[in-house]
C-alpha cells in the first residue's frame, strides 16, 4: 500500500485522476471499476476536464459499478446510476452499452449478483478499481465484519452507514436498508487499487486501514493485500497516522529511488 499524502482535496482529486488517465493512455479499452459519494467527485470533475481539454477518450472504456441501493429505481436522484450519469457519464465519450451497474430492482438478486461477477470476468477483471472509505472503514458496502474473501452480493447496511448517508434523503428513514454491492474478494481481483479519503471523519477509519491489522472489522484494511493500492489522502485525513512523516518522506524521495 502507498500512502500519498496531498495538502488539498484538489490535489488528491487530480493525483486520481492522472493515474486513470495513464491506465487509458497506455491501454484505451481499460475497464475502469466506478465508485460514488462525494470523495471522488473531484476525481470525476478533473476527468471531465481531462476529456473536454486534452482529449482524454472513454469510446473504448468499460465500467462497473462498485455498489446500488436496493429498491430505488435508476431515475431516483439517490440512486447511484443517477448519481453516475449526472457527475461523470454524459459529461465524457463513453458507449452507453459499455456501463454496468448494480441493480437494485432485480427480481433475483442473487442471480444478477452471479451474473454481475461473471461479466467482470468476461470484459477481462478490473484494471483500475475506484474506492471511498466509510467512517467504520468499510469499502463499497462491505460492512464490518464482511469476509475478506466475499463476491457481489445482497448486503444489510449498518446503522452507521446510514448514519452516515443520511444527509443525501430527506429524511433517515428514506435510507434504504439494503444494498447489492462488489464483495471484498471482487475489489482485490482489479490490477489497480486507489483510495481517496479527505476530511478529520476519516481520519480514525484511515488509520485503521493503513496502520492496523488486516480485519473483517476494517474491510478497507485488506488493501494492504493488494500488490498495487494507492491511498490518496488530504492532511486531515492523515492527521492520526503514526507515521504520516514517513509515508511524506516516501514521496519525496521517489523521484530518486533506483528503477527496478
């Protein structure tokens, strides 16, 4: 895992950005796994930019959708395929056909969860993977105590989480209390791992995940697995790490390591 740390949420956003543009720089059809909330706005915002201004092209570009809310319908402005097509889709070049997200009004969950993974497979595994933190550390809705080894699938949401989401409804009843989502052993099979976290509310869940142990209670931890996650954080999201300086002196002195 590297840990990269960035004064401003810009820059964080930007440093996404420029990785998933190399991705399709050096391969125009990558399959690119899509994360929502507010943390990669930025990411998607600086994209746009890249697509509008330098000519960065999707036309090739596959994507999944790390997770869905079950039970609201794809024109609900808090469902995540409207979150997607409002913040990232019809702003770049991207084939309609080429985009898969998870369905929250499927008649058979546990069928489309199996197609979902079988379609991944399919389009040939995730090149870059996307990811968010919650508050209790959790990656895409893989809630505390989630298996590490887990593939898509329905998932109970914890009251934290909608805590947490609870901000985006009118009222926190009009949170929905299930969600279908990518398991833990689905992210860990994308080739590229990044993670952006900004804000002092991440700062616990950051620790956790780069300086703890690996838990089923932090399923963020298990990107220290991973042979190619990057974590881009702000300074307040860094703020708990023990060995913020280093992983800062890391970064400075990249530039001159020995090539391997």
């Amino acid at each position: 895992m590297e840990v990269i740390v960035q004064k401003t949420y810009d820059e964080m956003s930007k440093g996404g950005a420029q990785l998933i543009a190399q991705t399709l720089n050096a391969k125009p059809n990558a399959v690119l796994g899509m994360a929502t909330g507010s943390t990669p706005l930025g990411v998607y915002k600086e994209l746009v930019r890249m697509h509008k201004n330098e000519g960065l092209d999707f036309s090739q570009v596959t994507t999944f959708n790390l997770d869905e809310y079950v039970g609201l319908p794809v024109t609900h402005d808090q469902s995540y395929h409207y979150f997607m097509h409002e913040n990232f889709f019809k702003h770049v070049n991207i084939s309609h056909q080429n985009i898969y997200i998870p369905s929250g009004t499927t008649g058979n969950y546990k069928a489309f969860c199996d197609w979902y993974e079988k379609r991944i497979e399919e389009c040939g595994g995730i090149d870059v993977q996307i990811l968010g933190i919650g508050t209790d550390g959790h990656i895409a809705f893989n809630e505390p105590t989630s298996s590490l080894s887990s593939r898509t699938r329905l998932k109970t949401l914890a009251k934290m989480t909608i805590d947490d989401n609870a901000r985006f409804f009118e009222k926190r009843e009009d949170v929905p209390i299930y969600a279908i989502t990518m398991g833990v052993g689905t992210i860990l099979e994308a080739r590229k791992l990044i993670l952006l976290a900004n804000g002092k509310g991440k700062a616990q869940a950051v620790k956790e995940m780069v300086e703890g142990p690996v838990t089923s209670m932090i399923t963020a931890s298990a990107l220290q697995l991973h042979p190619s996650a990057k974590v881009f954080i702000d300074h307040d999201a860094a703020s708990l790490l023990e060995m913020k300086d280093y992983y800062e002196w890391i970064q400075q002195k990249k530039p001159g390591a020995p090539q391997v």
